[in-house]
C-alpha cells in the first residue's frame, strides 16, 4: 500500500550545523509530497510542498526535492537555529485520494545552542 | 494562517465512560474536517473523514459505533470515543481543510491527549 517511510529520531544538532531528514515513499499513483512541522505545543503546520518530479519546495530555509527516480523527498536546511527545534512529519497525498493524507512517523529534532 | 482549535487539549477517564473531543476552525469554514490517531513514536492514523452535513466516511478498522464523529456547522466536528477502554488512551489530532486536502490546504489543531483508567 501507499506509505511514507521517514528516518527515525531523536536526531541532536548544533546550531548551524547541516540538517538533513530522509524520507521515502511508496505509492500506486502520482502524489503530492508534504512536509509539515509541528513545535511544542501546537498543532501541525506546513512546511513546504513539491507537486511533481524535479519540483523543490522551500521555505524558511528549508527546502526538499521530489526525486521520483529514488522515491525520495528529503529534507535540508544549510544551517539549523535552536528555534527549529520540533518533529518534523513528511506526508503525500494522492489524486486519487485528494482526501487521505498519509504521515510518515515524524523525526524529533533538537538544536543545542 | 488559519487557525483551528481542539478542546480539551488533554483529559483523563475512567473505562467504561465517554469522552467528546471538539475540533473548531476559527476564522474559515470548513467543509470538511478530519480526524487522526497518533500512538507514541508513530505516525497519524487517518480514523475518517468528516463532511459537513453528512455522515463520516471511517477509515478501514476504524470502528464508527465507537468513534462517533459529527460535523453538524462548518466550524465545529466532535468526536466521541464511546465506553472508552484504556486501550483508546492515544493523542487525536484532527485538521480541517478549505478545499481538497490535495492542495496542501490543511490546518491541524493541536491534538488531544486522552488518557483511560
């Protein structure tokens, strides 16, 4: 079945150090791939989103790639802050499913100052 | 951005008694809303979907006499874990969307965290 697959947690960094979460996905059609973010005490946000092959999504200094020849929608940031501190979820939907959103396991990162 | 709510943020019961978990989007209406289950260390586990007016399509396994959701306005859906066991204990996150759920256009609340005794 459809599914996301993202690296396991609790992943520790140094402020400004180079952060990258792998994430993976299988599925049946073409989809739409997420990330969102949630921090302590709120509710999941987005954070960025890539529609299709080869597309990037960034923001705040985040950005993933849609690599559909690895199935991949990795996570960078060049150089992380203590406020970026919080699980990070990858997730896609599918068109035909525009309704079913499906969550990877969420990766907890913390940035010491 | 969008703002939805979740009320109670956490609550504690004994088996046997019923819990209603309020899911609110504050300053858009939502058509339709929908509610996750998330164990510890796991991902969200799309229970239903929820339609303004209509019934709620259950996820596969998801058990509809035991999680009663209504979407009676669209600003409010309530879910309702029935003679709650301590197996149900888990956080449920429900998020609301403006339009497909496709376009990215999701808001989340910020999660319930049941605990049964």
């Amino acid at each position: 079945g459809d599914s996301v697959t993202q690296m396991e947690g609790p992943v520790t960094l140094s402020e400004e150090a180079f952060l990258t979460i792998n994430c993976t996905y299988t599925a049946t059609g073409y989809p739409s791939l997420f990330w969102y973010v949630q921090y302590p005490g709120e509710g999941l946000q987005l954070l960025l989103k890539a529609t299709k092959a080869d597309d990037k999504g960034s923001n705040k200094g985040f950005e993933a790639t849609y690599r559909k020849e690895t199935t991949s929608f990795h996570l960078e940031k060049g150089s992380v802050q203590v406020s970026d501190s919080a699980v990070y979820f990858c997730a896609l939907t599918l068109y035909s499913s525009a309704s079913k959103i499906i969550f990877g396991s969420g990766t907890r990162l913390s940035i010491r100052p | 951005g969008a703002v939805v709510s979740q009320h109670p943020s956490w609550v504690i019961c004994k088996s046997g008694t019923s819990v209603k978990i309020e899911c609110r989007s504050l300053d858009f209406q939502a058509t339709t809303m929908f509610w996750y289950r998330q164990f510890p260390k796991q991902s969200l586990m799309l229970m239903a979907t929820s339609n303004e007016g209509s019934k709620a399509t259950y996820e596969q396994g998801v058990e509809k006499d035991k999680f009663l959701i209504n979407h009676a306005s669209l600003t409010l859906s309530t879910l309702t874990v029935t003679s709650a066991h301590p197996e149900d204990s888990s956080f449920y996150i429900c998020s609301a969307s403006r339009g497909g759920a496709n376009t990215g256009e999701l808001f989340f609340g910020e999660g319930s965290r049941l605990t049964v005794l």
